[in-house]
C-alpha cells in the first residue's frame, strides 16, 4: 500500500487534557496546505479509533462491536486533500465515545447515574434508539456499558472531544470565508454497505439537506465526478446530511455544506475492519474528486 503524507496535529488546540478522565488523546488531527490555498475544509468526524481506559473498562460488549460503527480509513481516503490546496480535520475519539454528527443536547439521561451533563433537547428518534451524541448502543444494537455513566465523564467527553472539535471546525470556515469571500466544508463518511429493510445501497450517497446546504454546482459537480468515474449516485438518500450539514451549511452566507457517504463494501472488510486490496484504487478516485471539487470552489459566489 502506497504511504500516505503524515497528519501533524494543530497547534491551536490548546485546551488542556482531561487526564482526570483519561482523555490524555487529542480530539482531533489538523493538516492545512501550504500558502493559502483553496476555500476548503474536509472533515472526518467518525473515523477515529480510540478509545479511553475507563470506558473500555465499562464495556459489556467486544471492542469490534464499537469498531464496526466507525467510518475506518476515511481520513486516509481523504488524506491527499492538504496536497490539493485544501484544510483536513480528523476525529482521533471512535464515534462512540462521542458522535461529533450529533447535537451535543442529543443525550440520553437514563445513562447517567447523576443526571445528564448538559440541558437535553427534545427526545428524537436517534436518542430513543441508543444513537445519541454520547452513544448508549453498538453496532448490534446491544448495550454499550455494564454501568451508567457519571455526570462528569458525560461533560468530559462533551467539552474535550465535541465542543473542542466544532470550535476548530467553526474557526477554520471563519477564516477561510474572510480570506477567500467563502468556503466549503465536505463532511466525509462511510455507510454499511447492507442495511436491514433498504434495498442495495449506491456507491455514493450525497446529502446536502435538499439543496440548502451548498450552493447546487457543488452537489453537481461531485455527483458528477464520481459518475464520471464508474460510480452510481444518489442525492440525499438514505443521508441527507446530519448536524453538522446542518449547523453549517449556510450558503447565502458563503458556507457552503456537503456530505460524502462511501459504501464500505468499495474499500474495507466490514466485520475485520481491515483495508481491501482495492483501497488504493479507491483512493486515487478521491483524489480525482478532491480535485473537482476545489475546481467548483473557484465558481461559487463570495460574500
């Protein structure tokens, strides 16, 4: 497998590490271009894979069940967006210590033996499933933990992993808008390539909530460069785009949103969690389409 170009964590976190909780691991890796570069920010918010003693302490399930609910090797797939002229951010937390795609009011009080962490939103569909910000269920659908989470490990996660992550993430599409006039943020995932009840599952799925998050040339021209690549497509189903799409994608303001979800059956052993031979070849499409996409950057109105 060719090597990728290494990811040098930011300077700019310089939030102190939560070791009491033994969140010792930075919330995220920071890789920016050289110069200037493009108006663009990548994101993977779900491909980490680290997990902390204490939780793994509480598990009552195998670790392979939390790995399997990672996007695995995405930020490698995207890891040539720096060389293109764009930003990469990449989550190092495994999504189920806390889903950076989900509203940190998301949360699920049952879990806490004190009390939730932070005012909790309207219950929603994803909460009452076990899929909330902090994760309560696996890949199987089983419970994560032996035992309720403290009010203190709930806001530690929160504040060290979520908040540290969107903060980085506002500030980057800040400062790009004002050096450019605008910018772009691709939210990059996977997604299991057989879901019960759906019927097979396109190469790609490209969610820009119906049109409002991104200017429609954006969603066009990555609809049309996987395409053009042998790919099929769809917009915004079964994935629209999730909070993140959604706290950002403001394209009348010059930010513009899309969601990227690659089938996992194109690049990696689902149940191993391990790369296929054909990740490479996969890789090379991404950066086709990395590309593109910086091309259409070019077109897209300023502010």
């Amino acid at each position: 497998m060719r090597p990728t170009p290494p990811l040098v964590a930011s300077p700019l976190f310089d939030r102190p590490l939560a070791a009491d909780h033994d969140l010792t691991e930075a919330p995220y890796t920071l890789t920016r271009p050289e110069g200037d570069g493009a108006p663009f920010l990548f994101a993977s918010p779900h491909s980490g894979s680290h997990y902390p003693a204490s939780m793994l302490d509480a598990l009552c399930v195998p670790l392979m069940d939390l790995r399997r609910t990672e996007d695995a090797f995405i930020e490698e797939l995207f890891s040539h967006a720096p060389e293109a002229g764009a930003t990469l951010i990449a989550a190092h937390y495994g999504r189920s210590v806390a889903d950076l795609n989900r509203d940190p009011r998301e949360l699920d009080p049952s879990m806490f033996e004190d009390g939730p962490p932070r005012t909790c939103g309207m219950p929603t569909a994803r909460v009452e499933a076990g899929l909330g910000c902090l994760p309560r269920v696996a890949s199987r659908g089983v419970e994560i933990y032996h035992r309720r989470l403290t009010r203190e490990e709930g806001e530690a996660r929160l504040s060290h992993i979520h908040d540290a992550y969107h903060e980085q993430i506002a500030a980057e599409l800040g400062a790009l808008r004002e050096t450019h006039g605008r910018a772009v943020l691709i939210d990059c995932h996977s997604m299991p390539s057989v879901q019960p009840g759906r019927r097979a599952l396109a190469d790609i799925v490209l969610g820009d909530r119906f049109g409002a998050s991104c200017d429609p040339r954006l969603t066009s021209r990555a609809e049309r460069a996987f395409r053009e690549l042998g790919f099929s497509v769809t917009r915004n189903t079964p994935y629209a785009g999730g909070y993140t799409t959604r706290r950002y994608g403001r394209p009348q303001r010059g930010i513009h949103a899309l969601q990227i979800e690659i089938n996992r059956g194109l690049y990696m052993d689902e149940q191993a969690v391990e790369r296929l031979d054909r990740f490479d070849e996969l890789m090379d499409v991404i950066e086709n389409v990395i590309a593109s996409l910086l091309d259409c950057g070019l077109v897209l109105p300023k502010v």
